[in-house]
C-alpha cells in the first residue's frame, strides 16, 4: 500500500474534504493513474 498523508505535504484544512466523480450524461470521466514499477 501506498500512502502519501505526511502532515506537511496533506494538510487537513487542504486535503481533508469530499472528493465526488460525476459519471454519465454530460459528465464523462475518466481516472488516469500512474504505473510506477516494483523496485527490487
């Protein structure tokens, strides 16, 4: 698992709310990710 929540970088007044993704309609979406390789 991947976590980024250090307190300096996700402040809670910043990052802390609802996030909503409209889909359907006249609300097309999509969800681009990273691929980021195992390290050995």
């Amino acid at each position: 698992m991947l976590l980024h929540d250090h307190p300096d970088d996700r402040t809670a007044e910043r990052f802390a709310g609802q996030t909503t993704l409209h889909t359907g309609g006249k609300h097309a979406s999509f969800l681009l990710v990273p691929v980021i390789p195992a390290t050995r």
